[in-house]
C-alpha cells in the first residue's frame, strides 16, 4: 500500500481513533482544558460534543493514556439506545462486573461496593459514556442516580459524556433533564479546525510514521483539503488515504492541487459542476490543441497498473480490517453468554441483537467491498480488451 511506497512505518490517516495520533488544535486544546478542570473538581459531569468524526473519542483516548491509572479508574461504555436498567447493567460490565441480566439491585450493589473500595484505596473512579446522545432519557436519569453514591461528603463518581451536537441541544432544551444539567460541570462543544490548522494536522500525523519530505505538498493544497473537509478531522483522513493512495499509484513524490482536484471529483463520483468548471482552464492550458489519441496510452497504461496494485493491497487491508471487528463482536457474544449462564433474556438479548446487528454490518460491508474490487477487475479486463 501507499506506505510502502512512501517509506511509512504504518498508515498515518486511518478512519478509526487512534490517541498516539492526537493533535492539540485549537479546540482540542480547550476541551483538554476542561477536562482537566472537571477532573480536579471529582465529580458532577463532563460533557464533550462535536460532529461526527471531529475527535471526540480520540481526545478521551489521549486523556486516558495520561491519566495514572494507579490513581483514577476508568470504565467505558459505548451505548446503542440503553434504556435505564441496561445502562446501569453496562456501567457495571464497564468496571469487570458480572451481574445478571434485568438484576439492576444486583448491579447497583455492585457498583456502590466498588466505589466506596475506591475510595479507601485513594483513587477516583471515572465512568466514560459514548455516544450519549443515543441514550433514553430514563438512562440519563439512571446516570444521575449514580452520581449520587458519596463517602461522606466525598463524591464517588465522575461521569464523561461523548455526544453529537444533538446531545448538546437535548441537554439544553428537555425539561427532564434539568437535574443534570445542574450537575454538569463543564462542557465544551469540538469545532471544526481552522484552515491554519491543516498542514499542520496533516505533518504531524505523517511525521509519527516517519515522514521525512517524502512526499511533499504544494502550499496550495492545504486550502483545497479544508474547503473538502470542513476542517473536520476524519474527512482530513479520509481525502489522505485517498490522496496519498493515488499518489503513489502514479509514482508521485509531490502531492499538488491538480491531483488534490482528480481526487476529490473520483471521490464525489465524476465531480459536482463547480469542480468542473474549476479544472476546465486547467486543462485548456495544459492540453496541446492538435494531440494524437494515443499518446499518452503508455502511460495511462502505467497508471493503471499501478493503481490496480494498491487497490489490491488496499483490499487485504480492508479484509482484514473487517475480520478483526468481527472477531471482535463474536468475542463479545460469548462473553455475555457465560456471563449470563447461556440463557440470555431481557437486556442481554437485546443487546445480543444488537451486536448479531453489527455482526451483518460488517460481513455485508465486506461483500460490498469484494463486490466493487469484482467490479474493479472487470473493468480493468474490458479496458485490457478494448
């Protein structure tokens, strides 16, 4: 794949979080600010929002890895619509727990037992939750009542919340959830980046791969991947991989904007009308009047292949990828299944069709992606034959 060519240790623009790759814009240097805050207060909540892929499970990632694990515990929950009794039976799980299904006094008791244990032993005990804005309003309220667990006057929980911009509008506008808003003690909503902001995003993820100048990037360009992206940092790597990938099929060393502008049509299927008319000039100025049809054949041919060889690559990666999601989720399955002596009712299974769910998300996104590399080769193959 593209790092091979360009010497990389490893992929610098993947799509999942990564906190060795964190970069400290301007608006995760804020939010870093009021976690840091939040953590010394101990208790209440924190809540962090963004749009889809702005890096909100990357910064807690990179908190985690600073945090002295001797000293605050953390557990994690990813919620997919928890009602109340399933997320006090998750933040159980999320602390090493194993309590039955639908047995919320089972779980509390267990939860109470293991904070006051905390406690004596001196450390803060955290409880992450993501994705909160797919959690009912009783599961809220659930996380409320958890906070109310003290040692004295001591505070025994400290809960983080991930959400998307609705979350934040949720928490503002619902007159149920006024209790928790009283206890939220700092919050913070993750911009977009600036467009400063993106050559330096961009060399800082290249940099801890290894990156040395190769390749290197018209100044110009830099523009183009904020006016693509928005500034968001998923998009940023999405147009990478894509840009870098192209690049090394064509043997490039120099991203510039003309392959920037290839890249962004390819991926807006043929390009939206402005984008046309942006290249139009280009290519009257670049295209001799009067050219033979065939010649540039030998190079076209060239490109081909090469594009052909990282695509493949490119799809052994994605395989793999996929494959280890899956082992992954079935990993999961049977652990709840012993968990709940392989009799999984209620919450468990529902939460059993919901990973079964995932489960055929994954194997249908690998049959989409076999589909479009068949699709690849057979035009590759009526091209050949043309």
């Amino acid at each position: 794949m593209y790092e091979q060519f360009y010497g990389f240790s490893e992929r610098p623009f993947q799509l999942t979080p990564d906190p060795a790759f964190f970069f400290e814009s301007v608006t995760h240097k804020k939010a870093l600010s009021y976690l840091g805050y939040g953590l010394n207060q101990g208790e209440g909540f924190i809540v962090i929002t963004g749009e889809v892929g702005a890096g909100k499970s990357t910064l807690v990632g990179h908190l985690r890895n600073k945090i002295d694990a001797d000293r605050v515990t953390i557990g994690e929950v990813v919620t997919s619509g928890l009602d109340g009794d399933a997320m006090i039976t998750m933040a159980a799980h999320s602390f090493g727990f194993s309590v039955p299904s639908g047995d919320k006094a089972a779980a509390l008791t267990a939860i109470e037992t293991f904070l006051h244990e905390e406690a004596r032993a001196g450390r803060k005990v955290m409880l992450i939750v993501d994705e909160a804005q797919n959690l009912s309003v009783g599961a809220l309220e659930e996380l409320r009542m958890l906070s109310n667990f003290h040692l004295g006057s001591q505070p025994l929980l400290q809960m983080v919340l991930l959400g998307q911009p609705e979350f934040r509008q949720l928490l503002e506008e619902w007159d149920e959830l006024e209790q928790i808003r009283q206890r939220v003690i700092a919050a913070h909503h993750l911009e977009a980046m600036q467009p400063e902001e993106i050559e330096q995003y961009v060399t800082h993820r290249l940099s801890h791969v290894g990156w040395e100048g190769n390749p290197e990037f018209e100044p110009q360009v830099w523009k183009r991947i904020f006016e693509e992206s928005r500034g968001i940092p998923r998009l940023i790597n999405r147009l990478m991989s894509r840009l870098l990938m192209r690049g090394a099929a064509r043997s490039q060393s120099r991203i510039d904007v003309a392959l920037v502008d290839a890249v962004i049509e390819e991926m807006h299927g043929g390009g939206s009308g402005v984008q046309q008319q942006k290249k139009q000039p280009i290519q009257m100025d670049e295209a001799p009047a009067a050219e033979p049809e065939d010649s540039h054949a030998e190079p076209v041919q060239e490109s081909q292949a090469g594009l052909l060889d990282v695509q493949i690559k490119a799809i052994e990666g994605a395989f793999a990828d996929h494959e280890k999601a899956i082992a992954k989720l079935r990993d999961e399955v049977d652990s709840i299944g012993q968990a709940s002596g392989n009799a999984p009712t209620g919450d468990v299974e529902k939460r059993l069709s919901e990973i079964e769910a995932r489960l055929d998300e994954q194997e249908r996104s690998l049959r989409h992606v076999l589909s479009m590399m068949i699709d690849f080769f057979e035009d590759s193959a009526s091209r050949d034959a043309a």
